[in-house]
C-alpha cells in the first residue's frame, strides 16, 4: 500500500495561519508585559508605604522613651520632694513654712474733721427746711 501524504495546502491559507499566530502572540506578550507592569508600579506604592510606616514606628519609639523616660523622673525621690515643697506646700520637721499673701485691697484711711467741713449734718438740713434759714 502506497503511503499517502495529507492533501497539499492550499498557497494561501499559510500566510492567513502565520498572521493569525503573530497577532495571537502579540496578544499575549501584551497581556503579560500590561500585568507585569501592574505589578511593578504596585511594588513601588508598596515601598512608599513601607517607608512611610517605617518613620511613623521611628517616631512613636522616640516618644515611648522620652514618656518612659518623664515616668521614670517622676517617680523618683528628688521629683516627689520638689512637688511636695513646691505644689503640695510641705514642709519637712523643723523647717518653717512661709507663703508670701497677695497685696489686698488698700487700707481705708479715717476722715479727719477738715474732709468733712463742706458737709451739712442731716438734722440741720431738716431744721432749715421746717423753720427756713436761720
């Protein structure tokens, strides 16, 4: 039996079967380079972020110890003697306390007999009134 060979293509169905592939595969090299590149700019936003979180811990770290820190001075025996000095207004055995008092209003100062010589007693201005001028 003579072996047999598959029909010949037609000329023109190669070239239609070749500009097919080429636009297939311009398809998916554009699909995977648009996803690729998807994935870079997210990488970089991811970086930014990270960097941005990065100075946030930094500066929250710095004021966990400069707040330890003000806890620690706070507890300590010098810091709650000059509360109690200062604030508390203690004092220790045998000292004496002494708070200076705020000037109050000034004093009155008594009328003397010359302040009141234009001034009429009530009871002569009742006497002239009643029995007219004297």
């Amino acid at each position: 039996m003579p072996t047999q060979f598959p029909p010949p293509a037609s000329p023109n169905a190669s070239p239609v079967k070749n500009r097919l592939l080429i636009a297939a595969a311009i398809l998916v090299s554009l699909l995977v380079f648009g996803e690729l590149w998807r994935r870079i700019s997210q990488a970089a936003e991811l970086r930014a972020l990270e960097h941005q979180i990065g100075a946030q811990v930094t500066q929250l770290a710095r004021e966990s110890n400069r707040m330890t820190t003000l806890i620690a001075d706070a507890q300590s025996d010098e810091a709650v003697a000059a509360w109690a000095r200062d604030e508390g207004k203690m004092v220790l055995p045998g000292e004496v306390l002494v708070q200076p008092l705020a000037p109050t209003a000034p004093a009155a100062t008594p009328e003397t007999p010359e302040d009141r010589a234009g001034e009429v007693s009530n009871w002569r201005v009742w006497l002239e009134w009643l029995w007219g001028d004297d």
